[in-house]
C-alpha cells in the first residue's frame, strides 16, 4: 500500500470485509470471514451478512439458514450476543471464555451466584436440555424456579452466559422470533478446533481477526477478542512471517496479504447498523466524520438503525422500522448532502428494502 493514508485503510477495511468486494454466496460464509459477528440487535445483524452476500440475498434466506444451522448466536468474545460458526465455537471460548468469566466474578458474587450454585445450575440445563430439547429463557427459568435455583432476570441472565461461555450451551432453532438454547455437545458436531490448546486458539483467533478485519492494529484486536495486549503481541509475533503489516500515524497495522484489496463493487454509501463490524472495530481509525460536532454515544443505546457513510465519511445515523408492510428509513444527515451523494443513499435504502422484501418508505430529513 506504500505510505497508505486512512481513506486507503478504510477502502481496503472495506474491500477486506466484503462490502464493496466480490459479495459472499451464503450468510455462513459471511460469519466465518468476520469470526465473530456482534447480534444484540438481531434482524440488522443479518443485515450486515447480506451487505457482504452476493445480490439476491434476503432477510427470510439468511434466517433460514441460521435455522438450518449455518451458525449459532450465543454470548462470546467481551461477552455479547454474536453469530459465530459451530465449527469455530469451541475454540473462541476456550481462548477468551475464563478471561471473561473472570471479568465477571465480582458481579456473579453479588448476585449470590457461587461455585455450589452454578454446578447446580449446570447441572440442571443438562438435564433439562437432554433429548436435545430445546427450551427458551422463559422456560427454563420457570422450571429453575420449580428446582429451587436462582431465577431472578440478571441471576438467569448471567447463568446462562456461564453456560454459554464454557461452551455447554448455545442457540437452538428459533421458536418463530423467540431464542432457543440447546446444549452444544448435542448440537454443534466435532470440529478440527476442538484439539487446540489455549495458545493455538489465541493464535488462530488472531489470525482470522486479521484475515477477516485488516488492517487493524493490536489494541483493535484487543478490543474486540478481550485477549490482553501481551497475549496478542505474542500470537501476533508467531504470526508475523505469514502477515503484512503497515503504519499509519505511528500505529503498526496488521493485514492479510492475500486478502482482496480492491474495489470491486462500486458502493458508495452504506446503511451501517450501529454494531456492524466495520464500525465497532476500529475506534482509533474509524470513517472520519464529516461534521466535527456529530456524536454518535446515542447509538449505543438505540436498536434499530446506525451510521451513514458516503464516500467514506461518516455523515449521519439512520433509523428502519418495519410496520404495516413496510420498511420505513429515516436518515439524519450531520451536514446537508448534495444531490448526487441524495442518490447514494437511495441506492443504500433501496438495497435494504430489497433484502427485507418489504416496499421502502425512505425520508432524509434536514440537517441541523
């Protein structure tokens, strides 16, 4: 890349993460590249699978394929909700789960939630999961209730995340919109990931960090797999004969020299939703905002929509509601957009209509 500038980052950011590179056949494809994908906010998590999937993908398509098994949505990684591959769910957790399960230890203290009791707990998802039997939240807490376990909502919430984090458990089919857990032995078969030690899963998950988000620097990785610093420097040092790295304002950038580095789908405006990988990834090198005084701390707590980028820039949020047969779009642009760039977000809202499959009611309103 020779002395790369952060709109060339950013460009190959996003030719890496197939969102103006050749589109990915199936939405599992998609989750493998990117590892782990962040799905609090579900429906727009598969949005951000179709964005990298070849024309024609829909949201119907790729929640078929979660339900046939393509991936599982479980707690992983810092930990919150994300898509990640059967295959590779083993060996995550076995990297980062004890990281995090420490990290958690003196909220899991207040809420009484001692090694006799989770034993406890484990053992009674065991039991009830068996068969497999998949069961939602609602259901297993009520039946932790009849056992006599804790079952209050962040006691419930915070053993199944245990479970989750030790890989015992993970999402089962989906119950129409509801979540389901299953027990993982029963449901993810073996994978070549399972024989790793923790020192070959801290490798491998910085290698398909790479892989699937160069460049990025070490506290990016850091950030996003909750490894500490020394434990990626040292997979990163290991890595270092099969990886290119790059500066760019006195910061060592990591990529896959075999990546796809260009352009090839000439998209120039994305509908980002808040928690899109290419967003949450990069805090120090993020898409340069074109307006100075724009904050985007409001998004963190809003489901339903994200950031505005044209030509690279961040240029404002956007919000979807899907109501009475329609997807609904409204964009709030931080400085006012001249009528080509109008054009690319048409395009952008356009595309997002067609993968709900639902007419578009888009509306961008004035800038402040």
């Amino acid at each position: 890349m020779g002395t790369p500038t952060l709109a060339d980052v950013n460009r190959r950011r996003l030719a890496t993460q197939r969102l103006t590179s050749a589109g990915l056949r199936t939405g599992a494809e998609a989750v493998s590249l990117l590892t782990c994908v962040q799905s609090q906010d579900a429906p727009l998590a598969a949005w951000s699978l179709g964005q990298r999937m070849r024309a024609g993908a829909t949201y119907a398509g790729v929640l078929a394929e979660q339900a046939a098994g393509g991936w599982v949505r479980t707690h992983i990684l810092r930990p919150t909700w994300h898509f990640v591959a059967p295959e590779d769910l083993r060996w995550i957790q076995l990297a980062t789960g004890s990281r995090i399960e420490s990290s958690l230890a003196g909220r899991h203290r207040g809420l009484e939630l001692d090694d006799r009791t989770t034993a406890r707990s484990l053992e009674a998802l065991h039991e009830l999961l068996a068969g497999p039997t998949p069961l939602t939240r609602t259901e297993i807490t009520a039946a932790y209730a009849e056992r006599g376990l804790p079952h209050g909502g962040e006691q419930m919430a915070h053993q199944l995340i245990l479970a989750e984090l030790r890989a015992i458990i993970c999402s089962g089919p989906p119950r129409g919109t509801t979540h389901t857990y299953v027990l993982a032995d029963e449901t993810v078969p073996p994978a070549p990931g399972d024989a790793f030690d923790v020192d070959d899963a801290r490798r491998e998950l910085t290698r398909r960090f790479v892989i699937g988000h160069g460049p990025a620097s070490e506290r990016d990785l850091a950030r996003w797999s909750s490894l500490t610093l020394g434990q990626v420097r040292a997979a990163l040092a290991d890595l270092a004969p099969e990886l290119e790295r790059i500066e760019l304002g006195g910061e060592t950038l990591w990529l896959d020299p075999t990546a796809r580095p260009r352009t090839t789908r000439p998209v120039r405006a994305f509908l980002l939703q808040t928690f899109d990988e290419v967003c949450l990834t990069y805090p120090r090198t993020a898409f340069p905002r074109r307006s100075s005084e724009a904050t985007r701390q409001r998004l963190l707590s809003e489901a339903g929509g994200g950031i505005l980028v044209v030509d690279g820039e961040d240029c404002g949020i956007w919000k979807r509601k899907v109501a009475a047969g329609t997807v609904s779009v409204d964009v709030f642009p931080d400085e006012s957009l001249s009528a080509d760039e109008l054009d690319q977000v048409g395009a952008a809202a356009t595309a997002l209509g067609v993968f709900i499959a639902l007419p578009l009611d888009l509306r961008v309103h004035p800038a402040p």
